[in-house]
C-alpha cells in the first residue's frame, strides 16, 4: 500500500480565493454608495437651497437624485442628518474660500480683512443656495442645535478672525480671552449682515456690505492700537 500524498492529507489547510466585491458596471459596492450618497448630497444641496430645508421631503430628494427612497435610508437616517452633512460641507467650502483670500495678502492687513470679507459675500451672492442653508435654514434646523454643529462652525470662525487680531496686533497686551470674545463679536456681527443680505435678496451692493463690515474691523484695531 503506497503512503498517501502528504498534500491530500484532510488536516491540510487549502487556501481560499480572496472574496471580491461584486462588480456591476465596473463599479464595486462600496463606490455605488458612495456614488448614490454624492448624488443625494448635490439633491440636497439643490433642494434645499431653492425651497428650504422645511419644504423639502424625502422623496423630493430621492427624486432630484434619481433614486428610489430605499438607497437614501442606505446613506442617511432622516433628512437632519442629510442636512447637516450638506451643512458642514458647504461651511468647509466657506472658510477655504476665505481662508485662501486673506493668504493672498499676507503682510497687508486692510488687504486680509477687506479680501476675506469680499470672499464670504462673493460666493454667498454667486451661489445663493449655500447663503440660504448656511445663513437661513442652519439657524432654524434644531438638530445642528442639539449636536453643536452650529457652535462648532462658528467657533472655527471665530479662530480665523482671532488669527486676523493677533496678525495686526503682534503686540497687543490683551488677554487670550479678551481677543477671543472680541472675535466672537466680530463674528456675530457679520453674521448677522449677511443673514439680513441674504433675506433681504441682496439688496444692496456688494461694496457697501463688505465697506458696512470692514468699518467695524479697522475701529477695533484702532482702539486696541491707541491703548498700546
């Protein structure tokens, strides 16, 4: 009796092909979702910046987005959080926008301020649909109240506009805390004009909003300059 073949032996493990995802037009199952979650985010974006996030349902989205409601549960599990993704996109979007302009005029300080402010309100008039979800509806979504979404957002605000004091006042005397409520203020109070510019359809031209804002920003400045 000849001696079994040692690479039959059953105690032999057999190596097994690596599982792959299903492919369905070149794509595999993860980048289909991926691809579905993008499509409802632009619907979103879409939706909710004409008719605001209250007047928009599920399947208004799905509709935009060509696809039936069962894939919008498959990426989100209401429509909250749907709008908060939409939310901290477009908010991110904002502040590199900013952000760029003022890097643009390093070593000018009017220049930053005036650049970074002309940005905000260039793209909130050039893309009324991130003015009306960021400035409108944000405000009025309680679920970006309960998460601090909103608080979180205004504070990454607050940090760029208190980079922007300690950048003009290298030597300012001033209490961390001091400059941060100051940013604070200063925030707030451009928040505010762009929330009335965007309710009010941009009524009035771009230079005043920005001249309106830039004003309190360099009074600020002289004051803290006078008092060093």
């Amino acid at each position: 009796m000849t001696q079994q073949d040692s690479s039959l032996s059953p105690n032999t493990p057999t190596a097994t092909p690596k599982s792959k995802e299903r492919q369905f037009k070149g794509l595999s199952l993860s980048e289909r979702k991926r691809l579905r979650r993008e499509k409802l985010i632009q619907a979103g974006i879409e939706a909710y910046g004409q008719h605001g996030f209250f007047s928009v349902t599920v399947k208004d989205i799905c509709q935009q987005a060509q696809l039936t409601e069962r894939y919008f549960y498959e990426s989100f599990k209401k429509s909250e959080q749907l709008f908060q993704c939409i939310f901290l996109q477009l908010t991110e979007k904002l502040q590199d926008t900013v952000l760029h302009a003022i890097q643009q005029h390093r070593g000018d300080h009017l220049g930053m301020i005036r650049a970074g402010l002309d940005a905000l309100f260039r793209l909130l008039m050039q893309d009324p649909r991130i003015a009306r979800i960021i400035y409108v509806d944000a405000m009025l979504v309680q679920e970006l109240h309960n998460q601090a979404t909103l608080r979180d957002t205004m504070a990454r605000f607050d940090q760029m506009i208190e980079a922007l004091i300690n950048t003009g006042l290298p030597d300012s005397a001033l209490a961390p805390h001091h400059i941060s409520l100051m940013a604070t203020g200063l925030n707030g109070y451009v928040t505010q004009i762009a929330v009335r510019w965007v309710i009010g359809g941009h009524q009035y031209a771009i230079e005043d909003v920005v001249a309106s804002c830039e004003v309190v920003f360099m009074a600020l400045f002289h004051q803290l300059q006078q008092q060093q």
